[in-house]
C-alpha cells in the first residue's frame, strides 16, 4: 500500500486510461437503463496539479499538459472528437486553459452518472480512503468502500443494474499482479458476463505483457480490445516505456474512436524514440 497516485496524476498513463474511459461511460449514458460503475484501485478522485507532491515529479507536464494550456499545439479533429468527453471533465474542474486539478478515474465517473446509475469506489491505502470519502461524502450514488480490490470484485458482481463498467487498474506493487489481474478478469467474466471490463497495466518489459496475454487467452474472450501505447522503445525495462488496456465487451464504437486518437497519442506524448501505438481485437 506504498502507491500513491497523487505523484502521477495526469501523466501520459492518466491520459490514455482516462479517455478511453470517459469514451466507455459516454456510450452506457446512451440507453436509459441504469447503469452501475465498479472502480477497484479508485486513489482520490482529484489531485491537486499545484502541489507538493506532484510538483515532486511533474509528469503530468508530458502527459495532459501537453494537451491543455495555452503552449499546447491545436489537436486535429478525429482526435479532438475522441479527446472531448474526457477533456471537458478536465476543463470542468479548472479556468479556461490553466491546470491545477486533475480528475482520477472516481471524479471521470462522477461527472458521467445520472441520477439513478450509481458508482463504487474502491481505495485500500488509510490516507486515499479518507480522502476519497470525504470529497464524495455528499453524493448518494456514490458508495466508497476499503476493501482488497480482489474480494471487492467477489463483493459487488454481478451489479444489481445488469449492466455497467469494471475498472480494474492495480498500482503493480507486487511483482505477482499480472497473475492477479488475469485471474480477477476470469472471476469477474463468471459473475459479470455482459459488463465491461477495463483492465490497465504498465509496459515496462514486453516480455511480461506477452505472459499476461497468454494467461488471458484461454479465456476465450470473444469481444476484446487491446488498446497500448508506448512513449518510447522499451529498451529499459525499468522505465515506464509506455501503458494498455484490455477492455472486454467494449462499446462497439471504441475501436472506430482510438483508431484515431491512438496515433495522435503516440506523436504528441512521445517521450522518446521508438514512441508507437497497438490497437487490436475483435471487436
């Protein structure tokens, strides 16, 4: 429980999970049914840009800071379209092009609840609980819980709803979590069959990305997309060489939508040679 996001907030890693998200919320707000999103690994719901703590790192100068502000080149259209959900939620929290709030995965699904889906939010580290608390405190659709995010899984699926969206995104402390993440994927597919599930994980040795894809594709997942983008060759594979999502039963818009936003992606938060895109599946 060592992780904490606030160091992170908004880093290139933020802007590719959190569009791609917001892409996956706009599409349940498409029906009237309700809809329920489940937010395993949830961190605080906003961080504070101008702080301590960020200003330690600064990674969200290469990240949404290279798509917000006014030193920011303009984004073509295919990739504004694709970008607007989850920068308008940004926007939302800040002055006209200036950054100093960012929304974590809790706050991209606040904005998009209606007044009768409902969201659960998932913070095990003490300190993020009770932030993560209070900052929602006030908001009945929201339910904040502290619990092992792999028996919160067990917990709250299937949802009441029958429909919605399962965030899963680890902070890789544990050198076992990709082995954790496949068998929660196989877990919540038996209790959740029709939900969307969004796993993230880093890329930072190939090689393990490879092993976890293998122990996923007995699965025999039909709808899928393997959404990756890399900031640069992933010659150090100590570094953060760039980030996935393996989302299952996508909205059948996604792929249409990243296939435009990804390459912009990969040119605009290059971090160094190497910098490419992986968008594949059946969906």
């Amino acid at each position: 429980m060592n992780y904490r996001h606030i160091y992170h907030a908004g880093n290139f890693a933020d802007v590719v999970k959190h569009a791609i998200l917001a892409l996956c919320l706009e599409h349940l707000k498409l029906k009237d049914a309700p809809f329920r999103v489940v937010d395993t690994h949830a961190g605080i719901g906003r961080y504070d840009l101008a702080g301590v703590e960020a200003g330690k790192t600064l990674e969200f100068s290469d990240g949404i800071g290279r798509l917000i502000g006014v030193d920011a080149a303009p984004i073509p259209p295919a990739a504004a379209d694709a970008l607007a959900p989850y920068l308008e939620i940004v926007r939302k929290l800040n002055a006209e092009e200036s950054l100093s709030l960012y929304p974590g995965s809790p706050e991209i699904a606040v904005q998009a609840l209606r007044r009768n889906d409902r969201l659960v939010v998932n913070e095990l580290h003490p300190a993020d609980h009770a932030t993560l608390a209070a900052t929602y405190a006030g908001d009945r659709r929201v339910k904040i819980m502290a619990l092992d995010a792999w028996t919160a899984l067990k917990a709250l699926l299937p949802p009441p709803e029958r429909r919605g969206l399962v965030l899963i995104d680890p902070p890789f402390e544990d050198r076992a979590e990709f082995e954790k993440l496949a068998a929660g994927l196989a877990d919540a597919r038996k209790r959740f069959a029709t939900g969307t599930m969004m796993l993230w994980y880093p890329v930072k040795d190939p090689a393990t990305v490879a092993a976890f894809y293998r122990a996923i594709g007995g699965l025999a997942l039909d709808k899928t997309l393997r959404a990756e983008l890399l900031v640069r060759a992933p010659s150090d594979v100590s570094k953060l060489n760039g980030c996935g999502l393996f989302i299952v039963n996508p909205p059948w818009t996604l792929k249409d939508k990243l296939a435009a936003l990804l390459p912009f992606l990969a040119e605009r938060l290059a971090k160094g040679a190497g910098a490419e895109y992986r968008l594949e599946g059946s969906a």
